[in-house]
C-alpha cells in the first residue's frame, strides 16, 4: 500500500496512517490516563514512519496539544510532522459552547499555535458547529490565517452535509473529518459523493468503533468508559456486533494479519478517504497499527466485508 497520500485539495503529504491523541493528555475523556504513557506513544509512531498526528484544544482540554508539542519538537525537524489540530468550543462561565466566530478562530489558531510549539499548523478544524456563524465566513477566516501562512489546509469536523456545502461556498474546504466506522455509515449516502466530487479528504474518526472492530472484546468484556453508554455496546447489539467482526477473522487470518488491519485496510480502499487516525493508549498499540500497511484486500474481500457490515 502507498506509504504516503495527499490530502485532498492541500500539499499536505502524509503516511495513510495516522495518530488519534485524544488519549494523549484527554484527562477529561479518560479516567486515569498516564501522560508519560501518552508522550511514548507519540514518540513511537514519529519514530516508526507516522507523521499525521491529530489533537484539539478540547482534549485534555489544551494537555493534549501541550504534549503533542513537547514530543514532536523534541523527536524530529518540523518539516517531518503534519500537525493536525481543531477549535469550537470556549469556556464560559464554566460551560462549553460552540463557537465559530472569525474572531474566535483566529484567537484559537495563536493558542494552539503556542501550545504545539510551532508557528504554523498543518491542518485546522473547526470542531463543531455553531448555531450562529455563517460557514463560509467561519471559513474565510482560516483562509486569511492560510494567506498569512498561520495555517496549511483548512478542515471541517462534525458539518452536516449543508453546513459543509457552505463551508465550502468558494471552494477553500481541504479536509472533512466526522464519524465514520463499518457499524456507522451514514456518511455514505450524502458526505462521501460531495467530498469525491469537490477533491475532499475524508478523515473518519473513532475507526475502530471505540475498539470493537480490533476483534479484541468477547461477550463477556465489561466496561467503565465512554462505552458503557455506547448503543453498539448495550447486551444484545453487542452480541451481534461480535458476531459480524467474528466473520473477518478467516479473512485476517489468510493474511497473517489482524482484525484491525483489514478493518483499518477497508477503509483506505474507499475512494476518498485518503488517511485515517486510529486513537492509541500504549505505544505497541501504534507499532501493530502499522502494520496495515501490509495489508492489501482483493476485490472480492473487499464486496465481502461491505456485505458483513451492510
């Protein structure tokens, strides 16, 4: 498999696998995580050929970005990581809103800016949505951050399928990143057509389904996170769940591979989505994420697994 991609309309080159760190600093996200754990795991996907690293202001909130900083300008020379970051929410009087002002913006790009230690991103988002701010003034913004060379490409997060044709009234959208898994396909039916017909990358967050495609849980796995709320993890959706990913089993098997690598494989041999971030807690975790890239699916698996999952 190709060991570089461009994104979209941007010159960003990156390797088609990227790093999720929302568990690198995302104090708020997880329980009891371990920063060092966190500073490992980044340090060992620059040093093995991963240079898309993924955060937001919101994870940690700002720790994220903090450590992402200090690990990469400690690791290698700017111009071997692609820094990918975004911003929406701000905090007041204690609460999160969505905000999506070009004044907000432009103050939240100098923020991250000096929280990754560096004086251009790569990629920035806008997170969410607001309910106020028209997208393509949102958007133009970034464009005059772009201009001034603050930032590189431009991403949308979370944009419905209207908030991103405004977005992208005058054509400055580089990159849509939104959920997207073999248990959650909406995207299929508006998002994925509009982005290949504008020169989009789509980046799908939460690709492994909060671990439940890495073919790792069995009926009895319990949990005490983010999932057990989760609908794909209530009792008898789960059980189902776990059987579909049962059937790529003999497919990774044939392969000598994982259940997450042909997961991970299926999904970069979607016309579109040119990269995908897979989150991470421990460094060996990245270095098996890697090798994806030894994966090559037929034809034929790749009908089978969109059969398994339709």
């Amino acid at each position: 498999m190709n060991k570089s991609v461009k994104l979209g309309k941007s010159n960003l080159t990156v390797n088609p696998i990227g790093l999720g760190t929302n568990a690198v600093g995302g104090h708020n996200l997880y329980p009891n995580l371990d920063e060092q754990a966190g500073r490992d795991l980044v340090r060992v996907a620059l040093m093995n050929g991963i240079n898309f690293l993924d955060t937001a202001y919101i994870y940690g909130p700002e720790r994220s970005e903090e450590l992402v900083g200090e690990v990469w300008s400690e690791t290698v020379e700017r111009e071997e990581v692609i820094l990918a970051t975004k911003g929406a929410h701000q905090l007041v009087d204690g609460k999160v809103v969505m905000n999506n002002s070009p004044e907000f913006l432009k103050q939240a790009v100098e923020d991250s800016l000096k929280r990754l230690r560096t004086d251009y991103i790569d990629l920035y988002y806008i997170h969410f949505p607001d309910e106020d701010t028209p997208k393509d003034e949102a958007v133009a913004a970034l464009a005059e951050l772009k201009a001034e060379g603050k930032i590189r490409a431009i991403g949308v997060s979370n944009f419905s399928l209207e908030q991103l044709k405004e977005a992208n009234k005058d054509g400055h959208v580089d990159v849509y990143q939104g959920e997207y898994n073999l248990f959650k396909r909406d995207a299929e039916k508006e998002i994925l057509p509009y982005i290949r017909e504008h020169g989009i990358s789509f980046v799908p967050y939460f690709p492994l389904a909060a671990g439940l495609l890495a073919g790792k849980y069995d009926a009895e796995t319990k949990f005490d996170d983010l999932r057990k709320n989760d609908p794909l993890f209530q009792e008898d959706v789960f059980k189902d769940n776990l059987a579909k990913v049962d059937l790529l089993r003999p497919i990774a098997e044939a392969k000598d591979a994982e259940v997450a690598h042909i997961v991970l494989a299926w999904y970069l041999a979607q016309d579109g989505i040119d990269a995908i971030i897979p989150g991470a807690k421990r460094a060996d975790q990245v270095t098996d994420t890697i090798r994806t890239l030894d994966v090559e699916l037929t034809e034929d698996e790749i009908r089978q697994i969109d059969h398994i999952f339709s």
